[in-house]
C-alpha cells in the first residue's frame, strides 16, 4: 500500500539562498510561498518541488474519460457499489473520496500510519516537501486517519500521489492509487446476538496470525472478509477463472498483511497489498472500539496489465492516437492498447454542405468508408467534430478530422496534402458540397477557429507557423 493538485502556484519568490535538505553542499533559491488547491503554504528548506512537478500537479488524468485510468477506477469503484450494499436501507457501503488535499501534513502521511520516524520513505530524497511539516501525498493511505475520524466506516479513497522515483517505463513521479477501507462494530463481524467485547478484544500476545489486542475469532473473521471481498475484486478483473494466491507481506499500518496474486500471461503478477489494520492506529483515530481491514492498489500497475499498454508515461500522453482507443468506451470494456507510431500526426479538417435530402447519419458513414478506402493505412483516425443544420435554409453541414500517420516513416506535407485531396474529389459528386474547407497542422493539436463553412473565420497561419 505505500507504493501502490490541482494548480500549483508560487505566489512569492524568495531570493534568499538556501542549503538543500537532500544535498547540503548544494546552495538553491527556493519559493517564500506556493498556493496549491487554493491554500497557501509557507515554505522553507525542505522546500524540493521541481518544475516537472509543478506540470504535473496541473492534469487531472484521473477525471479525463478519455483515460484508461478513469475507465478503471470506475470499474473497481462500480464493483464496489454492487456487491457491498448496506443490509436495510442497499445504500452502497463504500463512501467514494476523490478530491481530498493533495498536499497533507507529515503526521497524516506518516505518523498516523504507525510508520517509524527512521523509515527511508521520510527522506527528502523520496518525499516532495513543501516544508518541513508538509508535504505532497505519497499514498492515498495519508487519509485514512483523518477519514475515520470523520466518522466514516468504509471508503474508497482514490487520487494522484507523488513519490521522488527513478523514471522509467514503470516508474513514473506521480502515479495514481485507489485505498479502501472497511470497519466493523461487534455486531457487524459477528452478529448482534453476541454480547461480550472478549469475542473480539483480549489481553493477548501478538503472533504472526494476529495482533495483541485482537481474538483469534476477531482476527479469522477479518481476514476471510478481507480475502473474500479482494478475490472477488480479482476476479471481475481477471475473470472467473482467474488463479489466485497469497503471499504474506509487511507493511507499518496493518497487521497481518498480505499481497494478493494472479497468473497473468504464465507469470505471477501482484494485485494489491492488504490487512488488517494496526488497532492502535483506529484507536488514535477514535475508533479504537471497532476492527477493521484496508488494502491499497496502484492504478497504472492495473492498467499497465489489463489494458496491455508498454509504458507508464503514455497514461501521461495527448497524443489522440492513444486517447482516441478509450474514448466512448464503458468501463467494463475489455479492450488491449494498440501500439501508436512514434511519427507525428497530420490533422486536416474538411467541411461540406449536404445535398438536399441526405441525412446526418448517412453521409457520416459514406464519409467514413471513403476516407478510409482513399487513405489506406495512413488514415490513423476520422473523428466528426461538428454538425450544423441552417432550418430557415434547409441547409446541412458536417465536418471531419482526418488523422494522418504513418507506422514507418514522417510523412510530408506534401504527401499528405495529395491524399487529401484525393478525398475531397472523391467523396460523392452526388452530395453537391457547395463550399470545401480545409485547415492543417503537423504533428501539433491542430489551431483553428469555426468552420468557415457557418460563417466564422478559419485561423490563418503562415506555411512556417503550420509546419514548425
């Protein structure tokens, strides 16, 4: 679970030199304060946010449809709400907390988590700081203790977090976790009709089964939830099917602990990690009267998996060659990453009125089949971005955008602009298009106003300004 903003502002630059927390002998200017999620923050030599960060803080890929981590984060949220429903009233269980601050106090990332004050992840090398008191989240785990003392029992706490790692293609600065956690009353682990607090606290020694304070019945009965609930989880990710085990771990804030596996493509692949959790830290949270379990997972390692996407920075990518593959899609969609070509895109936009009589939907897929059989393998994609009908004219209107790319080479400008014009002389004489209009860029999200076709002006570029 420890592995598994929105704008970030700096509202006073201090021109005072500072020794860096991480490297003494190096001399740094740091910010006198940031703003971040709208608070402000005195800083001070811990300070060590680095621009990349700051950019970073700026996405909120988790939100973007478009995303295969939103898709995924939906299907475990989705799963949740159906199978764990409250027994009177079937409200779903799990509270879902998704916009939670990002940047927590170092008692909430570590200290309420039990974790010792010499652990290596304290260290500035792997932790952002914004001062020597705060800092961005390393874990969504940072919000167990203030969620439970809120008064809830059972919550999935989801969002980005930050870690100082090495980058590569499954290493990344800010990944993105799902936590979950479930409390129980007496009553709720074991039935109303037992009566005695010694069916579930005692006066124990703690072993590798259970914690001191815990019975063995307490103890069983949390880890049976806890495994029945996760295996379920697994499998709908996985499917039915799926081949499971458990491997015993260790983690500060749960205990026993354990990391959940299953057979993906011949090997063994971990899940999640899980326990059940550290009575002190429900105690210190004021909820030392109830028991319970949480685990954490971490999405893009999820994603990495089920989706079959290569590298960790493409979650990260606006290239519409990958964002297009999980656009529309539902959750439970099982779909696999197509691998994009690492040549830029060409965009161009065509516009065109409609012959009198034809419908929206049909010149939409005369339009698709066209440009396909005209572009061959270079038409990477075709979106209809625009509709327009004129009532009092009885006039219609659509647009496209044709993505060109190819898998082995750059394509030119003027190889593209040939193809492209084949399309305009080929689509249908029979749809009498009275005003064409085409606007292009190369291997840039394209800039352009209104289609000219309704009246508004296309953006005028230079021939250089189109192609830098």
């Amino acid at each position: 679970m420890l592995r598994s903003l929105s704008f970030i502002r700096i509202t006073r630059f201090s021109s005072v030199r500072c020794f860096s927390a991480v490297r003494p002998d190096v001399v740094r200017e740091i910010p006198a304060q940031v703003e971040v999620d709208g608070v402000c923050y005195q800083t001070d030599d811990w300070y060590n946010l680095t621009r990349p960060i700051h950019r970073l803080l700026e996405r909120k890929i988790l939100t973007d449809p478009q995303n295969p981590l939103s898709l995924l984060k939906q299907r475990i949220v989705d799963h949740f709400h159906r199978n764990h429903r409250r027994a009177n009233h079937r409200t779903p269980v799990f509270a879902v907390c998704d916009s939670e601050n990002r940047v927590v106090s170092t008692f909430d990332n570590f200290d309420s988590l039990l974790i010792p004050e010499d652990h290596v992840s304290r260290r500035p090398a792997d932790t952002y700081y914004v001062n020597k008191d705060t800092c961005l989240r390393a874990h969504t785990s940072a919000h167990q203790f203030s969620l439970i003392r809120k008064g809830l029992d059972a919550f999935l706490a989801v969002g980005d977090v930050y870690r100082r790692d090495e980058i590569d293609r499954t290493h990344y600065p800010c990944f993105h976790q799902m936590e979950g956690v479930r409390l129980f009353s007496q009553d709720e682990l074991f039935g109303r009709h037992i009566k005695s607090d010694s069916q579930v606290f005692e006066n124990g020694e703690q072993t590798p089964e259970k914690q001191a304070g815990h019975s063995r019945d307490t103890a069983l009965a949390l880890q049976v939830h806890l495994k029945q609930s996760l295996e379920a989880l697994a499998r709908e990710l996985f499917g039915q099917e799926a081949e499971m085990r458990w491997v015993d771990a260790y983690f500060p804030f749960t205990h026993p602990s354990f990391e959940l596996e299953v057979i993906f493509d011949g090997k063994w692949v971990e899940v999640l990690g899980c326990g059940v959790m550290q009575q002190d830290l429900l105690r210190n949270a004021g909820a030392g009267d109830k028991v319970g379990w949480a685990f954490g997972l971490g999405l893009e390692r999820l994603a990495m998996i089920l989706y079959g996407i290569p590298d960790i920075r493409l979650f990260w990518t606006t290239d519409s060659g990958f964002t297009h593959q999980f656009a529309k899609l539902k959750p439970n969609d099982n779909i696999k990453y197509k691998p994009i070509s690492s040549f830029p895109q060409a965009h161009r936009d065509i516009s065109f009125f409609l012959a009198p009589g034809v419908e929206f939907h049909d010149m939409r897929s005369d339009s698709f089949d066209i440009i396909r059989d005209v572009g061959g393998d270079l038409v990477e994609q075709v979106d209809l971005i625009d509709e327009f009908e004129n009532k009092k004219k009885g006039k219609k209107s659509q647009t496209f955008r044709i993505v060109y790319r190819s898998n082995d080479r750059i394509m030119t400008r003027e190889e593209v602009n040939e193809i492209h014009k084949n399309v305009e002389e080929t689509l249908p004489k029979s749809r009498k298009r009275t005003r064409l209009q085409t606007s292009q860029t190369n291997g840039q999200l394209l800039a352009r106003g209104q289609c000219a076709l309704h009246g508004f002006p296309v953006e005028k570029k230079s021939e250089e300004e189109r192609y830098e």
